[in-house]
C-alpha cells in the first residue's frame, strides 16, 4: 500500500471514529460547549501552530464569564490504532472562555487526532483532526477578503474568497464551489486565480427584508469552506390588496395544471410568477416565498416577481413551491427539470 492510500485509508478511518464518538455524545446533557470550528485543520510538516478555542455555556450561548479550564489529549493512528501521545495537558482560559494552546509540531506527513473535554463536564467533549501535510498544492484554508454582511433592498454586493496552503501561500487553480442558502444540489463552481481568489456577486432581493448565507467549500475537500450571512434591510412597499392566486407567467410545459420550468443542464432560467387578487387584478408589493431556490422577494407594479433557478450538473427534476408570506395557504407548486 502507497504512503498516500495509506494515509487516505487512516485519515478515513480516524474521520469515521470521531464521528461516530461525537454522534454518541448527543443525547448527554453538558453545561458547556467547546466551539471548534472545523472538524479538519491541515497543517505543515515542520510548522509550530497556536490555534484558538472558545467555551460557551450550551443553554443559550451566552459567553462563559470566569475562568474554565479545559483538558486535551492527543492520540496518533498506530498499526490500525489510536495510541495516546504524550499526557493530557489541561490549559485554562481567559475570563471571556477563550483560551490558547500548543499543537505539536511533526516531522512528516501524518493525522493527530484531538480530543478535548471541559474539566469536570465529560460531556462537553468535542474533537478534531489534524493533517499535517508538506504538499505545498495542497489546500489549508480559505477566508473571505472582502464583502459587507449588510445590504440595502436590492443592493449588489461583490464578495472575494481566497484559498491558501498550510504555509498561507494563496494556490490558483483551485476548484471552489459557492453554495448560496439552501441550494446544495447545483452550487456555483469556479477555479482561484493567480492570488488564489474568486469573486462573484449577490444581489438581494427588492422587496421584503431577509437573510442568506453564503458558503464555499473546496472541491472535494469540502471540509475546509468559509462563509458569510448576508442580510438585507430598507422600506417596503405596501401591498394593493390581498393575494388570492398566485400563476407561473413564463413556464415551458405543464403537467396537468403543474407548472414545468424545463431547463438544460447547466443553464439557469429566470422563472416570472404573478401574484392575484380575488377579481385577478395584479397586487403590487406583496412578498413571495419561493422553498426552492430559498428566497423572498416582493412584487413590482405588475405584480409579478422573478425568480432564478439555478442550474444542475445533473439530470433529474426538483419540485417547488412559492407562496404568499403573509398567507401560506395561498401558494402554487411547480416543477423543475433538467435536461
């Protein structure tokens, strides 16, 4: 067996053990809770790190307010098995929970295996993984460079992320893909430039005030991503009435009385619905919400509001529904295929 398969074999193996550990920790009740953020830090062969830790109390994330002393112990994949490496070190915090602690450093291409409890409170443990790594092509991380969290209604904002190695080199060339809300089955792929950047756009919606996240993750390393939540805020117009219908304006076929948005692989399409009042006159300003995409906007002059399905890579249909926000029992399915 290679180095590399050996290692994929280990790395595998010691994701599937702290999983299934911390699945089994679930159901224990733990007056506090250790936020790591991602389960995978990779690392350089050679490098002395420092990484941060922060302690919340669980019941409604308040922060710790005192001094909470944390242990950690570190383990290595061994002939198959996890072997504790040297003692379990307990490293206290400031008064705000955060704390500071050592990673040892390592000679060569290997997976430590980290966990960590509040003193006291066994069920508080969590755990991470550490690659170190010495390929230099290798991603480590990636950050967001620029890019405000809070819009104005139909604001666009530009939003620049970055990919670096385990020696924050920034590396070009790397696949990304940009997960905008709940839209996990036809993400944006893109490739870093020569400064290990990509840069896209969000525009929000012009109608009611509303929220989205915006994530990337490194393809296929999907544990290494970064993110920002984006909200947007102003006026809204007042409706003219009450929505009693809602028709698709633009759909490419019917099923029946269900609306089909045919679309080929790859390709967006900008889907235009119309909201009714009980005479069928158009309602200006009243907000929609579409489950999929995951977006709200508010109807124009004409009533209407446009709506982008995102593109697949995939062939296969989603089914969807837009609503009235402030009725739900008003609302109107349709169909997405793709082709």
């Amino acid at each position: 067996m290679g180095k590399k398969k050996f290692f994929s074999v280990i790395g595998i193996m010691l994701l599937s053990v702290f999983w299934t550990t911390a699945s089994a920790q679930t159901n224990l009740q733990s007056t506090y809770r250790l936020w790591t953020g991602s389960q995978v830090t990779v690392l350089p062969v050679n490098g002395d790190q420092t990484q941060s830790y922060a302690v919340v109390v669980d019941s409604d994330w308040n922060q710790v307010t005192g001094e909470v002393c944390v242990n950690f112990l570190w383990q290595e994949a061994w002939q198959g098995e996890l072997t504790n490496f040297g003692q379990t070190q307990k490293v206290c915090s400031d008064n705000n929970g955060d704390l500071f602690f050592p990673v040892p450093s390592c000679s060569g291409d290997f997976f430590r295996y980290l966990t960590m409890w509040v003193e006291g409170d066994l069920a508080s443990v969590a755990h991470r993984l550490f690659w170190y790594n010495s390929n230099t092509a290798m991603p480590a991380k990636i950050f967001v460079v620029s890019g405000s969290s809070s819009l104005s209604l139909g604001e666009t904002g530009d939003y620049v992320f970055q990919v670096l190695n385990a020696w924050n080199s920034p590396l070009s060339g790397v696949r990304v893909k940009v997960i905008r809300g709940n839209c996990r089955t036809s993400p944006e792929v893109m490739l870093t430039n020569s400064s290990g950047c990509v840069s896209f756009s969000f525009t929000a919606p012009s109608g009611a005030v509303g929220s989205e996240q915006l994530r990337v993750q490194i393809d296929p390393y999907h544990f290494l991503q970064a993110g920002i939540n984006i909200t947007w805020s102003g006026s809204t117009p007042s409706p003219t009435g009450d929505v009693a219908s809602i028709e698709a304006v633009n759909n490419t076929s019917s099923e029946g009385s269900l609306p089909v948005f045919d679309l080929a692989i790859g390709q967006s399409y900008s889907a235009v619905f119309i909201a009714k009042d009980s005479s069928g006159n158009p309602v200006s300003g009243a907000s929609l919400t579409c489950l999929y995409p995951s977006t709200t906007s508010t109807t124009g002059t004409d009533g209407k509001v446009t709506i982008t399905l995102p593109a697949s890579q995939f062939a296969g249909w989603d089914n969807s529904e837009i609503y009235s926000t402030a009725d739900p029992t008003v609302y109107l399915e349709f169909k997405i295929t793709y082709n």
